[in-house]
C-alpha cells in the first residue's frame, strides 16, 4: 500500500476537529477513503494485489456490475479497504473522548 495504517492515523487526528464540527464525520471518512484510491490503472492493481485478501471481491455487496470491468471492481474493493481502515482509526482515536 502506499500509505500505512499508521500514516493514515497521523494524518485522521490532524483533520479530527473538522470531522467531528461537520456533524456528519462518515461524509468526511468517506471523503477521505476515496482519496487514498490511486488514479491510475497500474497502481489499483498494485495496490489491489497487496491489499488483505479479505476485501476481495467486496463490489459484490455493493452491487457493482461486474461488466464495468476488473478495474472498476479492484477499485471498489480499494475503497472499500481503505474507508474500513479510516472508520477503525477513526473510532481508536474518538474511543474516550467522550468520557471526558
């Protein structure tokens, strides 16, 4: 992937405030996922291939039709990752927050 985990945390809590003033913070994780898909047909295959397996084939339930092609389906299967991925940071770095 060309962005860890880790990355996409650090750069989630810098943009934390805004989300959560929007009053709609899963618009913004949404917004932000899509970011994270590559443009370019060459990397959605890499990214693809190194992506969990788990999330293959994920343009199934969302009703994508298959005869858009496998780089439309490898491209949802992407964001489907990476808005999973966001959601779960996103939720490590709210968890507490607020109890305070």
């Amino acid at each position: 992937m060309t962005i860890s985990y880790a990355e996409m945390k650090e750069e989630l809590a810098q943009e934390l405030p805004e989300l959560q003033e929007s009053g709609y913070p899963e618009d913004g994780l949404t917004q932000i996922a899509e970011g994270y898909v590559p443009a370019y047909t060459n990397d959605i295959i890499s990214e693809w291939q190194k992506m969990p397996h788990e999330y293959n084939d994920g343009w199934m339930d969302y009703g994508v039709n298959a005869k858009e092609g496998i780089v439309a389906l490898m491209t949802t299967d992407l964001h489907i990752y990476y808005e999973a991925m966001i959601t779960k940071a996103y939720k490590e770095l709210t968890e507490g927050k607020e109890d305070e």
